[in-house]
C-alpha cells in the first residue's frame, strides 16, 4: 500500500514536469511512538505522506495529496490503517486571485470489522496571494460509504505569511457540521503553527490546534515542537531528517482529561523549488496545510 501511494504521486507528477512553471511538495517516511496515560500498551504508527502542486504558464494549477498510516497497539492483534488521496485543479489569476475546486476520499480499515468505512469528500476554493500573504476559503461536502445516516458540511479557512525568507507563520480554521437525522452539531478546529530556517542545516517547526465540540463539551489540544536537519550535503540529494515530540489532551466534561504523548521521526524529500514549510508528519504541516474537515485534520495532527 505504502508503495502503491508513493507510485500514485510519481505517476501523475511525471508527465507535467516538463510543462509545469512551477513545483512544490514534498514526501514523508514517518514512524511514531505514542503513549497514553494509564494504559500499559503503547501506539506505534508508520506513515507515508507525499503532496505535489503544480502551476502553469496559462494559469492552471493541479495538485495531488496522498497518504498512508498504519497504527498498531503493542502487545494485541489490533491493527488500523487508513488511507487519503485528494486531487484539486484550479486557475490563478495575474492579480493573486484563485479558485479552483477539489475533490478526496478518506479510506478506513480497522481488524475484526468486516467492511472499509469511506469519507468521500467534493468541494470548492478560493484564494488570494500577495505581499508575501495567501490566503484561502473552502467549502465542501463529505458523505460516507457505506451509509451511516451522516453527512458532513466542511468550511475552511486558512492564511499562510512569509514574514521573512527564512520564517513562514501559519493559521487555519475548520468547521464540520455534521447533520444527522435533521440535527446539528458542529465541530471546530483552529491552529496555529510556525517553520524558522536557523542555517542551511537546521530548522525548527512547532504548531498547536484545538478542537471542540460544544455539546459534548469536549476538547483536544494538539502541541507539537520539532527540530530538522537538511542532509543534502551528507547524501547528495535533497533529504531532510526530523524529530518530533507532541502531545494531545482530551478533555471531556465530568470525565477528565487523558493525555497522548508521541515522538515522531521522519525522512523528508522536498520537490519543487520551494518544498514543504514542514515534514509531512507534523503538527505544523497539518495545520499550514489542513486536510478538508474538522476531523481529519485533528486526526493528521495527533498521528
């Protein structure tokens, strides 16, 4: 599966090199080791993730996500694994002025249930860059396979700035409204994450998010703070390796709050001139680049 998304992204990217102005992206090989309080067994995950934007010379863009993550529970034959592909094409204007539309799918397999559960996503965006700002507004919708009675209204807003060359600052907000059986309930998420290049070797990247749900008065805060190390003068190629400590807090009214610590590596190969601002991995990455919903992104960011 891992190699199958990885030849997904080498498949599509390969024909529009040779016509595409612009490339940016990169390609993630990540493993965690997850921790929660009270509970014996600990949560290991390996994780592929790769993302590749293209623009044209006539205003056209397109771009391609994928991903992979296999999360098993030490000690017990409980595997979930999950997979994302999401393909957008849009058009730029010469005035910073963009839009475009996208469309995904979110795939779930977890041991002992007999069936894959589907998040199929389809939507709309917006956007506008200049003077080192971008900005963005989505709007979509997500239904399951099989169904399960549930569909899922998704907002998102996001800005990017490059307040140096060597500093970009990120911030995102998401909103799922799920409606089931004529009811209402919404799910929020903001974060806001940070990359600083100190030299040409190291860097540093951090971000925080928060997600809520107001009638089950429930919360979860994700932290995370990372170090990177450019290889390329060590291997030839470009390459980055990082490591990554987070923690996530769930909290749930009368309940408590229980916390999951992880520490995360990763083997990064940008693409394009420009790359990623963070490994694919990150807290950071699922907050400058959010997948499309509350709840995934949450999810991208505390695994």
């Amino acid at each position: 599966m891992k190699s199958s998304l990885a030849l997904l992204l080498v498949t599509i990217s390969a024909p529009s090199l040779a016509v595409a102005q612009d490339m940016s992206g990169g390609v993630t090989l990540g493993f965690g080791q997850h921790s929660v309080d009270e509970i014996d067994q600990d949560l290991s995950t390996a994780t592929l993730d790769g993302r590749v934007d293209f623009a044209f010379a006539n205003g056209m863009t397109f771009g391609v996500e994928a991903g992979y993550i296999d999360l098993g529970v030490d000690g017990t034959p409980m595997d979930v694994s999950g997979t994302n592909v999401e393909l957008d094409v849009g058009y730029k204007l010469s005035n910073g002025l963009s839009f475009g539309a996208y469309a995904g799918q979110t795939t779930l397999n977890v041991a002992m249930i007999p069936f894959d559960i589907s998040l199929k996503s389809i939507g709309a965006e917006i956007g506008y860059a200049t003077g080192g700002w971008d900005l963005g507004l989505s709007l979509g919708r997500t239904s399951t396979s099989p169904d399960l009675g549930v569909d899922i209204d998704n907002l998102g807003l996001t800005v990017k700035y490059a307040a140096m060359p060597n500093l970009d600052i990120g911030g995102a907000f998401l909103r799922a409204t799920l409606d089931v059986g004529g009811t209402d309930a919404d799910v929020d998420m903001l974060g806001l994450a940070a990359a600083y290049d100190i030299n040409e070797q190291f860097s540093l990247f951090g971000g925080v998010s928060r997600t809520s749900q107001d009638d089950l008065d429930l919360d979860v805060t994700t932290m995370g703070l990372g170090v990177g190390y450019d290889l390329s003068q060590m291997t030839g190629m470009a390459s980055v390796v990082s490591l990554e400590l987070a923690r996530t807090e769930l909290e749930v009214s009368g309940l408590g709050s229980t916390d999951l610590d992880t520490v995360r590596i990763g083997l990064t190969l940008p693409l394009g001139g420009k790359g990623t601002e963070a490994p694919l991995n990150s807290v950071a990455d699922s907050i400058f680049n959010p997948r499309h919903g509350a709840v995934n992104a949450a999810l991208t960011g505390a695994f």
